[in-house]
C-alpha cells in the first residue's frame, strides 16, 4: 500500500492530475499507519503482522 501511494504521487506530480496526488497520500499514511501498528504487535484486520 505504501509503495502503491508512492507511485500514484509521483505519477500525479509530474502530469499534475491533483486526485493522484491526494489519493498518493491516503495510500502512503494509510500504509505507514498499517506498518506501525504491525510492527508495535497489534493485530491487524485479524492478522499479527502487516506487510
């Protein structure tokens, strides 16, 4: 999720599509909060680790 968000932000940066940008960014904060979590020991939508 996280790599997906990266992607979609440089791709809406360099074409200036501002709703691959904002959609980037969801995906990258969604995907670092989802890794924390996994990291810290809390399971995640049922499962020990995300990744």
């Amino acid at each position: 999720m996280i790599a997906l968000g990266i992607i979609l932000l440089i791709v809406g940066f360099i074409t200036g599509i501002s709703i691959l940008w904002t959609i980037g960014i969801i995906l990258a904060v969604v995907g670092a909060v989802l890794w924390i979590l996994g990291a810290m020991g809390h399971a995640v939508a049922g499962r020990r680790h995300y990744w």
